[in-house]
C-alpha cells in the first residue's frame, strides 16, 4: 500500500527540503554564534528539526523505524539542552570553577 502519492509526495519532498535548507542554516547559528547560549538554541533547533525531517522521511519510505529514532533523538535533544543549560549557569555564577 502506497501512502504517499501525488500531491502528498509533492509536499513531503518539499518539506524535506525546507526542512534541510532549515537545517543548514541553524548550523550556521551554531559555528557563528556570537554567545554560548546562541549557539545552544541553535543547536537545540537542529535537532528539533533533524526530529521533523526524520518523521517527514518516515512518511516518505514508509518506514516505522525512522519515527523511533526521531524519538530517541527529541528525547536526547531535551536532556542534552537541560545539561547545557544547567552548565551555562554553573559558569555564570562561577560555581563550576571552583574544585571539589
């Protein structure tokens, strides 16, 4: 059985490649972020949108495995931002520099 054809195959193409085109740009952010908390949402924008392209591209091939991936990956895009976050704090507030 074919889910995607005609107009939905047109728009999920078109949507794959906005969504790269998207992707590319946020991982510009990323290597010319003028701070480090930039740089961390756009980072967390590359994964959200790596989750979207990958969900897109499930429709595409047809394929349930690529939704569990982009699953693993929203969740480890979350935790990941959590972390960085809690990092960027600890720095600011110079309790990060001092030793145990």
């Amino acid at each position: 059985m074919e889910v995607a054809n005609g107009p939905l195959l047109w728009a999920s193409y078109l949507t794959l490649a906005v969504l790269g085109l998207s992707i590319v740009g946020a991982l510009a952010r990323v290597f010319r972020g003028p701070a480090l908390s930039d740089r961390v949402v756009a980072l967390d924008l590359v994964a959200y949108l790596a989750v979207g392209f990958l969900s897109t591209y499930a429709v595409v091939a047809e394929e349930d495995t690529y939704v569990d991936v982009a699953l693993v990956l929203g969740l480890l895009a979350f935790l990941g931002t959590v972390a960085l976050a809690r990092y960027i704090e600890r720095v600011r507030s110079g309790e990060a520099l001092v030793d145990p």
